[in-house]
C-alpha cells in the first residue's frame, strides 16, 4: 500500500473530492486509533487495487467529536462527498444519532465500537459505561502498567545500537542482527507494548559484546533477511546518510552483503537457542507478532500459544 | 484499567480458568493487534467495574492463525473454558467455519474484520482479496511511507531530551515540558506513526536552547500537568532511578514542582504560537491525538478538523 500522509503537504486535507477516488469517514469521540486502525487492516484486504491506483482511497480521521452538532456536521459532509462513515462512539445516544443520520443522508455507515462492546456486555453480565475516554469524572488513574510501559520505552532509548552492552541482562528482549534488518523500529514497538528491549548490530569485523553470549539465550532474538530486499533498503538508507563512494561501497555492495549475512548466520548457529526471525516483506508489526509469540511460548509453555493479560 | 501482562510473571498464561473472571479470545491470522486494540476500546466501556476488580477479565491472544485446525482447536477450547471469542479473518471461509463453530459450541463470537471488510468493499465497488497479511503471493513493497516512518523514529531517538538542538530545524513537531511531562513517549508515539519529534526539557535554572526560539513556532508544542499528579509521577521516577536524599527532595518537592511548573507557563506565555497542552489524566495516545489535530489543523485551515492520508 503506497500511503502518503498529510505532513508531506501532498494532499491538501479539506478538499479531497478533487482528488478522485473514494472516501473514508472516520469518526470518534476519542482519539480515532481504533477506527484507524481497524480500518487499514480492512484496506489491507483491497490492496491489490489500491497500489496500482485502480481505486484510489482517502481516508479522513475527525477525532474528539463528543457533541452531537458537531457529528451532524461531518455526516453531512460525508453525504456530500459520496463518503462512508466508520464510527466510534461510546455513548448511546450519540451512536444513534449517528445510525439515523446516515440512514436519512443515505452514508454507508459502519458502527465499530457497539457491536463488541454489547458482546463483551452481555459476556460480563454488565452494562457499558457510555463514557467516551477522556470525559470528566473518568477514573484514569496512573496505573503499575503505565509505568512500566514509559520505564520500557526509556530503557529501549537508551540501548539502541548496541549502546550499554552492560545492560544487557537487564532487557526482558535482545534483538540482534545486521544492519537495516529493522531491530531499531522494531525495538521501539515491542517497548510499546511494555518489554525492556536492547539490540546488538552484528557488523563483519567487528565482535559482538561478550555479555551478547553471557545473557540468558533464551531472551535472544536473531533477525535475518534475503539479500536482494537488504540492499534495495541499504541504498535507501545511504541515500538518506548521504553516503557516497566508499562507505556506500562496501555498505550495500551485493558481495558484502552476502557475507554479513553468512556472518551472522554462523553466529547464529553457534547459538541454537537463539530463534532465526526472518524479517523479508514482514511489516514491524508482524515481526513483534512473531517475536512475541515464542517468548510467551517459552516463557510459559502452554499447548496453545496465546499471549494473556489481566484486566 | 489495571493492566498485568505475562512479562511480570504475574499469571500462568495456560491455566486462566482457576483464576476467576471472565476470558476473551481474541483470534488472527495476522498479528492479532487489531482485535486487541478494538477489545482494548470496548473494555474501557467496562472500567468502572474492572478497576476495584467486581468483574475480573482475561484476554487471550491467538496470532497467526491461518488454518482451521488450530482454529477449531481454540473456538472449542473457549468453549470449555467459557471464554467468548473476538476474531479477524480474512479468509471468508474461515471466518465462516468460525461463525458455524461457535454456533455448534454455543461460544458467543463477534467478527471484527467482516462487517467493516464488506462495508469498504460496497464502498469501492470491488471485493476484497481474502488473502491474510502475510500470506504467500502477497505484494509487500518497502512503501515510500515504510521508510518514511523508519528515518522518524530513527531521527526521534537521536534527539531525545534535548540532545542535538541544532536539529530542532528538521523536526516537524517539537514538543516541550517539565520533567515528566511525557514528552519521551510521546515523541515515540508520533514518531511512529511518521513525525520527526524533537523534545526539549524545560529545567528551572538552565537556560532553554536558543534554536526552541529559533524555528518556526507553529511546530512548538508546550506540555503542562497538574502538579500533585506531577509530583505523584516524579516520586514513582525517583524509585526508579534510585534517587536518594538531595536529588529526591528538589525534583519531587511540591514547592520546586509549583515553581518550575511557573516558569514552565512563563515562558508559554511569552511565546503565544506554542499551543499548550494539558496532559493531566491523558494516555500518551489521547495527547497524541490532540497534538495531530492541531498539528493538522494548523496546516491545512480546514473548516473541519480531520487528519487525512490517501492510499
Ligand atoms: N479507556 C477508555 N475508557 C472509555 N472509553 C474508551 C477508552 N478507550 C477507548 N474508549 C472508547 O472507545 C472508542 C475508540 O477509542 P479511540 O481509539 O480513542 O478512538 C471511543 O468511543 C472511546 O470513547
Ligand atoms: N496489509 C494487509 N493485507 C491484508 N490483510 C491484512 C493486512 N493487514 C491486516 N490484514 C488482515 O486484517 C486482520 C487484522 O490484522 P492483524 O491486526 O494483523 O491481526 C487480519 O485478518 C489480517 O489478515
Ligand atoms: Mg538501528
Ligand atoms: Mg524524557
């Protein structure tokens, strides 16, 4: 999916219809990650069409819309743009107005909080607040969880590229590979979601950190990667360095880079405990997908692998 | 929403039943963030009874499912179990073989992905691919945007706290605070969905940056925060960092808190462009949102306030 967003000015946001194509209507009365998110996996599934511009798509993220004027507003304007709405909206009333006006505009309107969260009701034995996030008299309490998630996040920072190899036996996550295998993104997101990660850049000629093998192995990641995708992306990034003739050379040379790699597969091999994540045409996503699976399995051992959280 | 995760050793990610609470699957045959995410959402509907733990909840997450074995093997194991199931699959027979073994089972079940698949597809007038993320055949360029959102991170990282202010220039969004403020995650946060983030910390006693006043104040963010809640986040910080008599008593005591939090509003009132934004209460997500949308806003005029990307 060819994505380009607003902060590269390529698009003017308040006037799409010029464009072409379709629109997407995102509404929320909170953030709108969640239709966001939803609706790009959706997107996922029409992308054969999307990337080569067979039916273009825009979509457009209203975000905070907690009055009901305001949300008359927008379905209004998505029935004159020919848009669909996908909407969020946690109190009842406001999801209902939201039904009836797009029945009466005639907007395809989709409802994606309602449905699971009515599930989700009748699974408890309770009722739905009917608070959005962020409405007042909300307990949103600073929880053991939202610290341990910042504590991770700065830790992650802090070891990026092989910095304090001292700290190694403290990540919960070490990731290890050549470079442009995705360990620095894919750091960040896994610290997200809570893990202490450090990543340790395997470079030929170089030793990799004696606490690298001193560390529990069962908390080491190898990140692996075909050669033709590593050096289209080690272009890129020289292009962005800037780095020209030499450096550039020996960087995303074909022949180097198959060497780097049998490098780092050796190592591997000397460290079976170690899983190979192969990292080719994997989103960050997907690879933390991946990564997080197997440390949950070792980590518990269960015959159905499943990562679990209590609420 | 006090939230453990398995990575604290805190439950045995097998054996939820002896537990008590209520389990939900959540079901992929992708990375399974997406039913997470909107599951995360729904339960906030439920908060006021998750917190003082009146209904205990569990969510467990099954990635990467893309045969109908494994698949059964869950939806049945939820029946035992008692767990409702939450799922996205792409395939429709899948999703249909999922739908007809809750039925069979009486598992109550909620498909996340069909309705708003089908709804976009009406939209476009074309039918989606069936084909999961990840699935052979599928066309997984490294995006413009791919590499886009790698430099941001990799660009955010470098300019944590204030390192390197000659880079302020380059940033597109800068974002500056106390202490505590949030400022590291945040930055984290936008960078990853695109935005190069510097942050500058605001220490009393240390002269901000010239550059802060340098660059275009449009990309000038200011971060402010209840000073009890402040005080409750620095003493948490203190623990962390093991900080011990001097050092605690001036980062953590209420009179230095109130003070540089003056000086803080000081220097935002003397640069009136800097929207300021209050953080007190807010998840990183839900100040993130706010500071796109003005972010957006400020770029684009719009009548209607939307954050728009095409694909
Ligand atoms: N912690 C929460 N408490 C209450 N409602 C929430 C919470 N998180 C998300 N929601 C609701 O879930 C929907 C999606 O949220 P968002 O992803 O912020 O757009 C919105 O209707 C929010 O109001
Ligand atoms: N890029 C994509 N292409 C095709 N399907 C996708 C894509 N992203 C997500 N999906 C589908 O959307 C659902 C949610 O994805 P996930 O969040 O990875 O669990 C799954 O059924 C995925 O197969
Ligand atoms: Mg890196
Ligand atoms: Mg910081």
């Amino acid at each position: 999916t060819v994505q380009r967003e607003e902060i590269d000015d390529e698009m003017d946001g308040c006037d799409v219809t010029d464009e072409g194509g379709k629109s997407i209507y995102m509404v929320s009365d909170g953030t709108g990650w969640t239709a966001e998110h939803t609706v790009t996996a959706a997107l996922g599934q029409f992308d054969y069409c999307l990337v080569d511009r067979g039916c273009p798509v825009s979509t457009h993220l209203f975000s905070g819309i907690d009055d009901v004027e305001r949300l008359m507003e927008i379905i209004k304007q998505a029935a004159r743009e020919g848009a669909m709405v996908v909407y969020t909206l946690a109190e009842s009333s406001m999801a209902e107005s939201a039904r009836q006006a797009c029945k009466i505009w005639e907007v395809p309107c989709t409802d994606i909080l309602s449905p699971i969260t009515e599930a989700v009701a009748n699974h408890l034995g309770v009722s739905p607040s009917g608070l959005p996030r962020g409405a007042p008299g909300r307990n949103s309490a600073l929880s053991e969880d939202y610290f341990k998630r910042i504590e991770a996040i700065e830790f992650t920072i802090k070891q990026d590229d092989g910095a304090l190899p001292q700290n190694l036996h403290k990540a919960d996550i070490v990731l290890t590979g050549v470079s442009r295998t995705g360990k620095t993104p894919l750091s960040i997101y896994l610290a997200q979601k809570g893990y202490k990660v450090a990543n340790v850049p395997l470079v030929m000629g170089i030793k990799a950190p004696k606490a690298l093998f001193e560390i529990d192995p069962e908390k080491v990641f190898g990140l692996t990667i075909n050669p033709v995708v590593l050096q289209t992306i080690r272009w890129a990034r020289a292009k962005t360095l800037g780095f020209h003739g030499e450096a550039k050379t020996s960087y995303s040379e074909m022949d180097h880079i198959r060497k780097e790699l049998e490098y780092a597969s050796t190592l591997f091999a000397q460290n079976p405990v170690w899983p190979v994540i192969e990292v080719t045409g994997k989103a960050i996503e997907e690879t933390a997908a991946v990564i997080l699976r197997l440390y949950q399995d070792r980590k518990n051992r269960c015959s159905m692998p499943r990562i679990s959280k209590r609420y």
